[in-house]
C-alpha cells in the first residue's frame, strides 16, 4: 500500500522553514490536480499517490474542486486551472485561490476583496524543477539523493505568487487559465520534498528469483528515477551486481557511468557495454535513450540494459523492439496506459489490474461471507421494519394517509437509487476485498495485451511459462509417439501384410482401446510447481527429434521382424493369401504380441516429465494404466487363461519362442530408453544465443548509417 510520510513531522519530508505555512496547501493542491481523484459519498477515488497524499496530510477534497482540512480551522482552497502532467516535462501545475472568511456573493458580481491569494502550485521530478528555481537550497540535490537511494518516491514542491488582476472574480479566473504555462512554471520558490514510500509486494521477490533462477533475464522499465529504481531492483533480484547508472558528465562534455553512491565513475563508450556488463549491472534513462537513438547506439546499448528510469510511454515500445530486433523472447507486465505500446510489441503481454489479491484462508473467507450475510439479513430486516413503521395509518380520512405514503415511496426510490450507485462506486473502487473479479476499465493495460492478471502481481508470469513449457513438451511427445506408430502400423500393413499377417477384430479393438487410455491419461500430466533451469526444444523439426524417431524405429522394426521370423520357423510352409479372411496362426500371434508391446514401449520411453510435468510416477492414471498393459501382455503372453487367448484368437506359443519374445521385448524397451536418454543429454534444450544476432544486427545497422 502506498504511503505518503507526516509532513515536517518525522524528517521524511523535507521542507524550507520559511515556506512551512504553505507546504499544506502545495501538498493539497499537487494531490488534487488529477481528475481522476474525486469523492464520493465521503468516500475518496482514484490514483493511490494522490489518495496517499489526502490520507497523509489528512486532508479531503470535494467534487466542487474544492479542498480542506478535515481537523482543525484552514484555509479552504479553490482549484482554479490545471495543467496536468506532461510525460515529457515531467511536471505538473495548478492555479489555486485561498479564501480566508465568509462573504456575500451577488450573482454576477464578485468582490475580489475577499480572495487572499492567488498561488502557482507545481510538483515534479526533482531534476526537472531545479532548473526552474529562483533560489536553489545548497542541500537540494543532497536531499532528494538521499531518499531515491532508500527506494522512495520523492517529488520536489515550488509555488509562485501571481499578480493582483482585474477586480471581477470571472475576469479573474478566466485571466488566470489564460496564462501561459511556461510563465506559470518559472521563477519558482521551492518549498519542500514530499516523500512516499512504496513497500515492494511480498510475493515480488520470490516469483523474480524464481524467474531468474530459471535462466531468465530480467529488466525493469518504470517511470521513477534512476535512483530509486536501482533499489527496488536490487530488492526484487534484478539487480545482483554492482550497479551503474548512465548520466551526463559534470564536465557537460559526453556520458558516463556512475555507481548510486558515486564512488565509482567510468567514461561511456558504446563498444565497452558489453564487456561492461559482464561485471556490473546497468541503468540508464529516458534522456540517454534519446542519446542512443541520436547516435545510433541503441542496439549496442540497450540490450544489455538491465534498469530503464524516466522512461517515456514511447520509448518502452522502443525498448521492446530492440530487444526484439536481437533475437530475445520477451514477455512484459505493464499496468496502465502508458505500457500499452510495449505490451503489443511484445512477444507475451500481461496486463496487471490494481486489485487486492484474494486470501488464502478459506476458514475467514467462509467468516466472511457468514458475517455479509448476516449482515445483508439485517439490513433487509431494517429495511423491512423502516417501510412498516413509514406505513401510516388512518382512521378518520384516506387523502392524507395516501399522500404520504405516495412521498414515502418517492423517497424510498431515491434513496434505493443512491445505494445502488453508491454501491456501483464501491465495486469501481480499486481498494476492494479481492474477493469479486475487478472491473476492467477504459484505459486498462488489459485492452493491448493477450492475458490480464486479476490482481497486481507479477505471479502470472510464472503461470504463463509453466503452462507454455508443458504444452510444449506434450505437443513435442505427441508428435513423437504418433510418429513411431505410424511407422510401426506402416510397416505391418503393407511388407507384412504381404507375407499375409494381419489383425483381429477383435485384436484391433482391444488395441486400439489401450492406444486412446494411453493418449487421455497422458494429457492428464500436471506442470511442475517450480521452473527449471533447463529449457524444451522449441520445435519439432529438430535433430533431436529426428534422430529418436529414426533410432527407436530402428531398433522397433528389428525387434518386429526378428519375432515374425523367429515365429515362422515353427509354422508349416504353407500360402496365405493377402486377401483372404483372418485366421488365427502362430505369425499373426506374434505379430500382435510384439505390435502391443511396441505401442507400451513408446507411450513409456518418450512420456516427458520432469523437469517440467509431472513424472510418470506422480502421474497415476497413467502409472496405472502401464502396469495394467504390462500385466495384460504377460497374461496374454505366458497363456495363463486359455479361454482369454482364445476369445482373443491367438493360438498358443511354444516355451522356447515365448521365453525369447519376452527377453527380446525387455533388450528392446532398454535399448530405446537408453537411446532416448542420451540423445535428452546430448542435445538439451537451450537459451538462444542472442548477442551473436545483436552483433550482427548492430553491424548491418553500423553500415546502413554509413
């Protein structure tokens, strides 16, 4: 939750002596200046800086533009103009009038002797309104360094006080929104620092470590200072090296890299980056991005980035295309407008809706919903009993009685349509419970971006890449196992079924119902809680992939023929047709024998678990459903009930050739896994190596330039 500190209180927020009587109406002014702060029944909405600011100061602000102190006698301020925040200018001003007392109005007419004071109130970066000072305090910079360098928001507060003008009060205001901004915003007093500080979200931590540890790279882009984002870097594993910061030299001649403390300094060259980021983890703003793109360093730098400050909505759209250009995968969280440039650039956009996450205790969610229920009997008791004691009653006339009750009921539909906007306001309200799905409104992140977050935190991402790497690894075994079957299948029906082996009906049926247990109860594998460091193939047309399929084909189609040829040595010579109907032999047994067990072996070799599903071990349905085939075929196979073999047509085998089909049937499931188990080891999936492609696209861009 955002928190802005007790102003002069507690030495969080700095602030001159001589302008303590006006820091309040400053704070006031800068936190009602957005229209997107408004009240409503007593009830304050909007953005939770500005919110932070009403709460710290405890101050409220009406919907008339309006503002005063909730405690104690003050000054009531009067918004007169705004000129909202500028992404660019970084600065935001409004022209306000304070009244000290009660006083008449006539309508068309207004005696300025009343207006106190007119002020420019302005709040900003604090780089960006140092220049605009008339009188810079020798501990500005100092100060407002100290607190970035702990992760606090800080915003630097000045004012002006403007001319007397006409003596009509609607001159007046129109006067005053005619000024022009540039004369609004200069020759400014300095009056304070206001201070927030922004706790980091529990879970950030350790969904970013996890994310890294999974040979991710991360980088943060936000709109803070430099300073302040290398903290919450640091704080949130994106940061782990010494870190440096992108500036312009004191000199004015060039750049150069600064550590937050500066006390390390290193001269900016754009051919050293890369070799500057193996030791240090880098930090640069929107005003060095602009220099980037003027020399046309951009895809030598920013690659290697791992902090944007200041960033504009523009540039972050810049930033995802670079990273794009080089070769790099990227998936982004943004949570407002301003990210939505960035969140269609990139190759996965996750929008981030301000809402609180739900809690885990189902015993106070089961409270909770006992005592709203509670609570909504009573409330329909009272309502009950209000409009029954609102009934009137009586006894010497009907008008009256009839009268009332027609006003009553007029009231009572007005005051039903006021909770039921009230209660609308509540539900738009981004401090909800958490409990309901969130609104999403216009504006949202949510519009650009393929998946929306219900709550802010980043822990979806972690969702996204579990769930994209085990869809990956069952699409890749899927293709495999069909692959190996219908090369298998191939072969049976056309060499083989030449030579006049065939299937049952009743064979092919039982065949093809352990094929379709196996594929369900192998879609049934879960993704594993935690990422991997290793990484899947990223797609079926791979070495990998052809020289399993080619291997375990070859030693399934050895085993195949060996076992028919092995199974004709104790037939007599005799001619089947192709042709003709299906009669039980000692060929067609084998044939399916070793044909079913196939099929087992390559469900079992090429099941892919862990690390990134579930084992075949901790996957049960299909656990179970090996053993049970494992079981079927050794019953089968060894002829321990006739009256099975026989409804399923298949003749008796004699011992010499069933003890050999089933030591050849383990040689080959060990073979294939043994195969299968060191082509995963000799070619692994990996990270793809982008900086050879950035390389190579900063050349070609080099000679384009030329």
């Amino acid at each position: 939750m955002l928190t802005c500190a007790t102003v002069l209180g507690k030495g969080t927020i700095w602030c001159r002596d001589s302008c303590r009587k006006v820091f309040y109406h400053i704070v006031i002014f800068s936190s009602s200046a957005s229209p997107s702060t408004t009240t409503y029944y007593m009830s304050e909405v909007g953005d939770p800086l500005e919110k932070a600011v009403l709460k710290g100061i405890d101050w409220s602000y009406k919907s008339d533009e309006k503002a005063m102190p909730k405690k104690g006698a003050g000054h009531t301020v009067q918004i007169v103009h705004r000129h909202h925040f500028a992404s660019h200018l970084k600065r935001m001003a409004v022209v306000v009038c304070i009244q000290e007392k009660f006083f008449a109005f006539v309508k068309g007419l207004v005696n300025l002797s009343s207006l106190s004071n007119s002020f420019i109130s302005l709040q900003g970066a604090p780089e960006t309104i140092q220049s605009r000072l008339t009188d810079l305090p020798p501990s500005y910079i100092e100060t407002y360094k100290k607190y970035t360098r702990q992760g606090s928001r800080v915003l630097a507060l000045a004012f002006k006080s403007l001319p007397d003008m006409t003596s009509k009060f609607t001159l007046d205001v129109s006067e005053a929104r005619s000024l022009d901004r540039d004369f609004v915003e200069s020759d400014l007093t300095f009056a304070g620092f206001a201070v927030f500080n922004c706790p980091i979200r529990a879970d950030s931590a350790t969904i970013l470590s996890e994310l890294k540890n999974s040979s991710h790279d991360l980088a943060m882009i936000t709109g803070d200072q430099a300073l302040t984002a290398c903290y919450v870097a640091s704080q949130v594993h994106i940061v782990s090296r010494p870190a440096l910061i992108l500036s312009p030299s004191k000199n004015g001649r060039g750049y150069e890299w600064i550590s937050p403390d500066e006390t390390e300094i290193i001269p900016y060259s754009e051919k050293e980056v890369e070799a500057l980021s193996e030791t240090h983890d880098l930090c640069i703003g929107g005003d060095c991005i602009e220099m980037l793109q003027q020399t046309s360093a951009a895809l030598r730098v920013i690659p290697y980035v791992k902090v944007f400050a200041r960033v504009a909505p523009e540039q972050k759209e810049l930033i995802m295309t670079t990273f794009k250009m080089v070769g790099r995968m990227t998936l982004m969280c943004g949570d407002g407008t301003n990210d939505v440039g960035a969140l269609k650039q990139a190759h996965i956009g996750v929008a981030l809706l301000n809402a609180v996450p739900p809690t885990k205790n189902k015993a106070s969610s089961s409270e909770t919903s006992k005592d709203e229920n509670t609570k909504s009997g009573k409330s329909k008791k009272s309502k009950a009993a209000s409009e029954a004691a609102s009934r009137p009653i009586s006894q010497n006339g009907e008008g009256s009685s009839t009268s009332h009750i027609s006003g009553n009921r007029h009231q009572v539909a007005v005051e039903m349509q006021r909770q039921k906007l009230k209660k609308l306001m509540d539900e738009m309200n981004e401090e909800g419970d958490g409990r309901a799905a969130p609104i999403v409104k216009l504006g949202d992140a949510s519009m650009a971006s393929p998946f929306t977050a219900k709550h802010a935190s980043v822990a979806p991402t972690t969702d996204i890449i579990r769930q994209g790497r085990s869809t990956l690894v069952t699409t890749l075994q899927m293709f495999k196992i069909l692959g190996l079957n219908c090369l298998a299948t191939a072969y049976v029906l056309s060499v083989m079924y030449l030579d006049g082996v065939k299937l049952g009906d009743v064979q092919a049926t039982i065949s093809g119902v352990f094929t379709a247990a196996f594929f369900l109860f192998i879609s049934h594998a879960r993704p594993l809680p935690t990422l991997s460091t290793a990484r899947p193939h990223p797609n079926i047309f791979c070495l990998y992939v052809f020289l399993s399929l080619m291997g375990q084909f070859a030693i399934h189609l050895l085993f195949l023929m060996s076992s028919v040829k092995e199974a004709e040595k104790y037939m007599p010579d005799e001619c089947i047709e192709p042709d003709s109907d299906f009669h039980p032999n000692l060929v067609n047994t084998v044939s399916y024998m070793v044909s079913m067990m196939l099929q087992v072996a390559t469900f079992a070799v090429n099941y892919m678990g862990r690390p990134f599903n579930q084992s075949i071990s901790e996957n049960k349905p299909f656990l179970y459903a090996l053993i049970a085939s494992v079981g079927f075929f050794t019953i089968i196979t060894s002829d321990l009930f006739r009256d099975l073999n026989d409804w399923l047509r298949l003749v008796p085998l004699p011992r010499g050739l069933r003890d050999k089909l089933l030591i050849w049937a383990s040689l080959m499931f060990l073979s294939c896994y043994s195969w299968e188990k060191f082509l995963r080891w000799a070619f692994p999936g990996r990270v793809p190596e982008w900086k050879k492609r950035q390389r190579v696209v900063a050349a070609n861009s080099d000679k384009k330039h030329v």
